[in-house]
C-alpha cells in the first residue's frame, strides 16, 4: 500500500517559513538539500513520519499562484481554542474559530484556517470524530 510522505509547497523567502512553521506548527527541518538554483527542506515533528518539503527557488521575486486547484492542507490539536489563542499570541492571524454539526446538532469539527507567508491555507482541527 502506498503511504503519504510528503507534500511540497514553494516558498519565496525560505527564513521567514521555516520560522512561521517552527513558530506555528511545530514543524523543524529533518533533511535539507542545497544546489544551485534551488534547495529543498524538509520539515517534520514528533507527531507524525510525513512531511512538508519546502522548495525555494533562488532568486526568485514574483509571488507564486496557487490557482484554483489548490485548497490547504489540515493538521490536528487537542485543544482548537487554546490553540488559536497561542497562534493568534504570535500574531500569526487565525482566522475565525468555526464548527460543522450534522442536521442533529451532533458536532461534526472544531476549526479554523491559517496562512503561511506564501498564502497557502493551513486548516487546524481539534481531535473529534473522523480526525484524529
């Protein structure tokens, strides 16, 4: 069976992302790999084997687009609230704390959204039902 590994994303200023995701995430560099024009660094934490490679092209000035195929990526906490609380502290800007319940009332998630410094969308769950 295949198993996820990892996930890249492209980055502009390769510093400021580490920090947002160290700061954010929890996410520290596992392997890097320099060359000329590019390096790849890829990040991880305690919590799980997959990663994010992040790809930063040297020299480059423009902002990336991400079109219209691309959504977020999701982590999961315990606590949604308290979470949201730490990152809005960083001033890191978390959006609103929202829920989905079914048509019963039942809690479906606890969420919020967040974006890297490139803009891509980072959904934050808490623990609950099918996320874990």
């Amino acid at each position: 069976m295949p198993k996820l590994i990892h996930t890249m994303i492209r980055v502009r200023d390769l510093d400021r992302s580490l920090d947002f995701y160290r700061s954010a995430l929890g996410l520290t560099p596992s392997h890097r790999l320099d060359f000329d024009d590019f390096s790849l660094v890829y990040l991880r934490n305690d919590e799980t084997e997959a990663e994010i490679e992040l790809t930063w092209n040297k020299g480059r000035d423009t902002p990336y687009t991400h079109g219209d195929g691309y959504g977020h990526f999701a982590v999961v906490v315990d606590d949604v609230r308290a979470e949201h609380e730490r990152l809005a502290g960083l001033k890191l800007q978390p959006k609103d704390v929202k829920e989905f319940k079914d048509g019963k009332g039942e809690l479906i998630a606890r969420f919020f959204f967040l974006e890297d410094p490139d803009g891509y969308k980072i959904e934050v769950l808490e623990k609950h039902g099918h996320y874990r």
